[in-house]
C-alpha cells in the first residue's frame, strides 16, 4: 500500500484516509508492473507539485480563492503558484461559486478546452449541491452533474485553510495516478455517453460544412 | 419607509412622468420594480423617483390585467436607466414596453420557456438544465405604439453588418466575475457595447417569496459579498422599520463601525484588483495583506471572514469579541500608514496616471440618469451618499465628509475609494471609544410576520445605494422583495463610458467602476 507524502501534512492527519485507501485499492486492482509504478511515480511527484489552477471564479468562493493566493495563505508555497487565464494552460479548475444553468455548458466548454490530465475541485457548497440557492429555478444542483469532480471542498465560502487541505487531497490523488496504465486504463469513460459523442459528431460536421 | 404609492393608468403614465421629471426635477429613477398581483391586480410596475435638486421623492405604479400580452409604455426615454431594468421586468414577467429599443431577455437564456417570477409560472417544468451553447440574438425587437392604439413590432440589428464584435467573458479574469460584454470595435476604438448578464443569476428574489423573513437574511450576505454587512442592514433596516421594532444604541453604533470596516475591505479589495487587472501583482498583495487584518477583526466577533451573517431582525447575532476595541484601534493607525503606500506603489506611479486620467469620462447627467450611485456617480459631482441624505443607524451623530470629485475619469473613482477609507477610519474612530451599553439583541416574536404594505430603504452600501423594497401581504414571507442592485446601473453605463475609448481601456473603466458581478444578475 503506497502512502504518498504531502508537504505539511502527516499522512495520519488526512481524515478521510479509508476512502483514500479504497480508492488506491480500486485503482491497483490488477497489479502494477514495478519498473512502471517507478515511472509512474516519477511523473506523479512532478505533476501533483505543479498544479496550476484556471482563473475561474463565479462568485464568493472566488474572493477567498484571492485570499489563498495572497501574501498571507500563499498557495504558491505548495506549487499552486501560477494561476492561469487560459483553460488550455490550466491543470486544475476550481469551481468556486454558483453555477447557474446559463454557465453550465460555459463551464463544460472550459473543461473541455483544459488538457489532459485535467482535474476538478468543486469549492464551496454551491458546486458541491447548490447550497444555499438548491431551491432556486437557475442553479445546477452540484456541479458533477456538469462535470467530473475530484475533490469537494466544503463551506459557505471555505476557509483557506479548508482550501489549502482541499488541494492536497488532491494532490494525494494525483499522486497515486497510473500514467502508463494498468488494467483500469481500458476503461471507457463514463461521462463520454454515446449520445453525447454523436451529437459532438453531428456538431462538427455541421461546422465544418458552415 | 411606508411608501405612499400613487396609482396611475397605463395610459397616462408617460404624461405623468414627462411631467414629474420637468415639473418636479424627478431626474434619479432610484427603482422599477416589476410586480404580478395575480388574476385581479394584473402585472405591473412600481417607480421610486427622487430629485437631486429638492431631495423630493416620489412612488407610483401602473398596471394591466392582460396577462396573455401584458404592454405597458417605456420610460426609457426619460431615465436611461430604465431601459436595462424593464428589460429586467421583461424578462421576469413578460411585460412588454411599447416604445422601449431593445427588448430583449437580459439575464434568461434566449430560448428560456416562461417568466420565472409570475407567481403561476413552473419554471423548471419546462427548462431543464440546456446543454447547447446559448443562441446570442443579432437583432433585437421593439414595440411601437401607434397613436390609433395599435402595438407593431419592429426588429432591429444589435451590430450593423460588417462590424468587427469581439466577446470579452464570460470567463474573463478582468471582468471581475462572469460577465459578458460584446464589444464592436473600429480598430482598437470601442464602437458600441453590449452586456449580456445572467450567468449567476440565482433568483434570489424568487427565492425570497418561499422564505421566512429571517431566512432571507442569509441570502443577503450572498449578494454583493463586499458588502455583506451593509446589505443585511439594509435588509433588516428595512423589517424592522415596518414592523416598528426600535434597536438599542449600541446596535446602532455596532452596525456602523461594522458597515464602514466592511467599506473598507471593499475599497482595499477594490484596489488590488485594479492594480491585478493593469499588471500590478505586488500592489495587489499589499492590499490583501491589509484586507486580512480586517477579516481578523470580523472573524473574531461573526465567527465568518466574507459571509458574515451578523445583523439580524432587532439586532446582532452575536455582542462584540472583548478584543474588538482593542484590534480596531490597532488597525486605525496601521490602515492610514499603509495608505500611503498604495499611493508610492501604484497610484502615483506614471504608467497608472497615464492608464486613468482622463479615460472613461463620466458627465453629471449621465450618472444621475444612470442612476450610478456609489464612488462612481461620486467621482463626477453628484453628491448621492445615502449616509447624508438620508441618514440612518449612528451616522447622524458623526461628523465626516461626503468625498465628491468633477473629473469623473477613472482615475477619480480611484481617489474617491482611497478618500473615503480615511473617512470611514475617522468615522470608526469617532465611535469606537464610546460604544453605548444596552441590549445586543431587542426580543422579536418567534413568528416574525411583517404588517400589510410597501416598504423601502436604503443604506450605503459599498458600491452605492443598496435598497430593498418590500411588498408585504401580512404573511410570514414577504409577497416581493427587490433589491436595487448596486452594480447593474454600473453595467448599463459602461457603454457610455467606453464609447470612443480604447479596448484596453475597457479593463481599467470596468475596474474603476467597481461592480460586484452576483449583485447585478441577483
């Protein structure tokens, strides 16, 4: 069983390690070869120490997300540093704020326009469920119901800290990542329904003709 | 206030008004409050007007039972203002303005199916969550009414064939939020612009007709977060003088050292983001260094650092933190010192001057018909502080100056937020060594249902006048309560203030405004 090491915080102080666990279980199923995991390993300590964020924000949330960067919580110190504007420079979107269901396919496009390996943290409880607003007309109940989400970081908005704890959950995550693959990599992906690839399909063909 | 609500027929409604705004000076539109009565009071509209000269004020409302196709005559014309919020009252009731140029749904999606605010519509039962990129209309429709009483409806193009339409946002980091702006550009020289709002429209107002009115707190704070404090107060200001509850003075004080501490962390919020929009980093982190130090004050008495949840009905949550004095004097002198390196770093710096004097202008009729009230109508003469002229809480006890400037450039909306930190810190400091003993808290019903009738108030909120209108129907939840957006005026002028000034300056005029994106689409 691999524990990865996060900067600052001592594997025992992660709370949820049991799910952690679960997850690292589900992920080796089939075995790893050892000159691979080595390799894989390799990578991972280069990608989860490097994450750069997307500059999204939809409301509150975002206001702490600046906080976090600033001088006194310095999210740079654990390789956060650099936010980017463009999705295409991104690593990670963190969805900070209420999505409405007028920024629903806004946001699915930013995800898509993010590159592989791309990653999801839902801040706040209006992406994790709509929170606050979960009764109104205009909110998307949860962001996963957009878009595939890695870590949630609850509160209304979080603390920083809860924000820091949040993105070495992730970076927990990215650290016990297959790059090259076992068993699991064959596995399709379940957002990618085929209805959707064929109305993607559709949508190409139609600009393309335009 | 009890507002005196003069009734006036769909027909004579622009006689009424052409002659209000003549005769009487009525030339701020402070509101326009779409409401639905149901079967028998029919769809309508409330005006608050006020005049600038007199300080008179005014309230009417017109309506029409038609509920098919309900028309009622434009004023915007009259008020500039006016065309972005009856296109607000189009898009939640469906009520047409004959005569109005452009309307258009202004925070649904263009495809949406029904008017979520009248009070019989489903509106999930037939918009679900639309996955399709949203259709952006290149021609807008208008409804002209002809003198023999017939409406016809005419179409005209938003961008005239050829022109050169660049999207800035929704995801646009120097948009402060998710904004949309279409911008048409001749070369680099803004032609004409045109906002698309909605993409954190919440319905908080729909959402307040189903709530207890201590519910609808909560959802204040989420409004314009940089002023959560002042938001609630005025929200509570406003309950309270309905129901006729009388808070003791040390709420008072309380309320107002805590809605000029969170002015100032909006003022200081409002300045690293500027500096971060013109490429300023380090600006930017010597202001949240300071911000962090109010966030300390707030977080020990609300227990919150941005949503602070802290006035209630007849009160505070929760009496002051026993170092709250003591952090508070600390932080005075320490803000004044550290003022003045905003002005060594940024604002005194030539690149910034050259960024702001003089770009953006903004004449005094504009932003009164605009209705831009805040540092922004400030910044070009119009003295509309609600401190002053309508004074509430413990400002009628303290002495401090109402900032004005006359350049309305952007580069004085920026000095007008700076100023006006040293006000707020020599209003705090007028009240912080005597802070009156007495109840944090009157005792309310634990029922609170708010007497029948038309509420409204105003507080100054961080970005200018914030209101809350309330309609009351006796029950325990309100029938209607609109909030005056403080940024949405803001939006609607950004067109005037661009036009004929450079795409760059877009970011430094947007910045300087200073609006709160989730305030403007509610």
């Amino acid at each position: 069983m691999k524990k990865p090491n996060i900067k600052s915080i001592p594997y025992e102080e992660f709370k949820d390690n049991e799910t952690f666990e679960k997850l690292v279980a589900e992920l080796n199923a089939g075995g790893a070869n050892v000159v691979v995991r080595k390799l894989d390993d390799l990578i991972d300590w280069g990608r989860s120490n490097s994450l750069w964020p997307l500059t999204f924000a939809t409301s509150c949330c975002g206001i702490e997300f600046m906080a976090v960067c600033a001088a006194r919580y310095d999210i740079a110190r654990f390789g956060f540093e650099v936010t980017r504007n463009s999705p295409r420079q991104a690593d990670v979107i963190l969805v900070s704020g209420t999505i409405t269901t007028k920024m629903a396919p806004v946001l699915k496009r930013l995800y898509d326009q993010m590159a592989d390996p791309k990653y999801v943290v839902a801040i706040g409880g209006c992406s994790i469920s709509g929170g606050p607003f979960t009764k109104s007309y205009h909110v998307v109940r949860g962001v996963d119901t957009v878009i595939p989400v890695d870590v949630y970081v609850p509160g209304c908005p979080p603390r920083p800290e809860s924000f820091l704890y949040g993105m070495m959950q992730l970076q927990r995550k990215v650290k016990v990542e297959n790059f090259f693959g076992t068993v699991n990599r064959k596995e399709k992906d379940p957002f990618a329904k085929e209805a959707v690839r064929e109305k993607e399909k559709e949508i190409f063909s139609e600009e393309e003709q335009a | 206030m009890n507002l005196d609500i003069r009734t006036v027929a769909p027909e004579n409604l622009r006689e009424e008004m052409l002659r209000l705004r003549r005769e009487q000076k009525m030339n701020f539109l402070e509101t326009l409050t779409g409401m639905d009565w149901g079967e028998e009071g029919g769809l309508g509209v409330v005006y608050t007007l006020e005049s600038t000269e007199t300080g008179e004020r005014a309230a009417l409302k017109t309506a029409t039972t038609d509920r098919e196709n309900p028309m009622l005559p434009s004023v915007s014309d009259i008020w500039k203002i006016a065309n972005i919020y009856e296109r607000e009252v189009y898009d939640f009731y469906g009520i047409k303005f004959t005569g109005h140029p452009d309307m258009r749904r202004i925070f649904l999606r263009e495809d949406w199916v029904g008017y979520p605010f009248r009070k019989d519509d489903e509106p999930e039962k037939e918009n679900p969550l639309r996955m399709t990129n949203e259709p952006l209309a290149d021609v807008t429709e208008s409804y002209v009414l002809n003198p023999d009483g017939t409406v016809v409806k005419e179409t005209h193009p938003i961008f005239e064939e050829g022109e050169y339409v660049v999207n800035i946002g929704p995801q646009h980091p120097s948009t402060h939020g998710v904004l949309h702006f279409r911008v048409s550009l001749d070369g680099e020289v803004i032609r004409k612009i045109d906002p698309v709002l909605g993409y954190i429209h919440r319905g908080v107002e729909k959402l307040n007709e189903s709530l207890t009115y201590p519910q609808t707190l909560a959802l204040t704070d989420r409004l314009d977060y940089l002023g959560a404090m002042q938001n609630r107060h005025a929200l509570c200001l406003c309950i309270e003088q309905a129901m006729g509850i009388e808070v003791s003075d040390r709420v008072k004080v309380i309320r107002t050292i805590m809605d000029e501490l969170q002015r100032i962390d909006s003022h200081i919020l409002f300045f690293s983001c500027l500096c971060q929009d013109l490429g300023a980093t380090t600006a930017f982190l010597y202001g949240f260094r300071d911000r962090e130090k109010i966030l300390d004050i707030f977080e020990e008495t609300c227990g919150g650092r941005l949503i602070l949840n802290y006035n209630t009905i007849g009160g505070v949550m929760a009496d002051l933190h026993p170092n709250f004095v003591k952090r508070v004097k600390e932080f005075i002198p320490y803000m004044r010192k550290n003022l003045q390196e905003y002005f060594d770093i940024f604002i005194n710096n030539v690149i910034a001057r050259n960024r702001m004097d003089g770009v953006g202008i903004l004449s005094l009729d504009d932003v009164i018909s605009f209705g831009c009230t805040g540092g922004t109508g400030r910044a070009s003469g119009w003295h509309n502080d609600v401190r002053k002229r309508m004074p509430y809480a413990a400002y009628d006890r303290v002495e401090f100056n109402e900032i004005t400037r006359k350049e309305g450039d952007s580069f004085a909306r920026l000095m007008i937020r700076m100023d006006e930190i040293k006000e707020s810190l020599n209003i705090i400091e007028q009240l912080i060594d005597n802070i009156p003993d007495g109840p944090f808290q009157e005792k309310t019903k634990p029922i609170i249902k708010v007497p029948e009738g038309t509420y409204y108030t105003a507080v100054e909120g961080s970005r200018g006048e914030f209101g809350v209108f309330l309609e009351s129907h006796g029950d325990k939840t309100p029938y209607r309560l609109h909030y005056r957006a403080t940024g949405l005026p803001l939006v609607a002028v950004m067109d005037t203030a661009c036009r004929g000034n450079l795409i760059a300056d877009l970011i430094t005029i947007g910045g300087t405004v200073d609006y709160v994106v989730p305030d403007i689409d509610r």
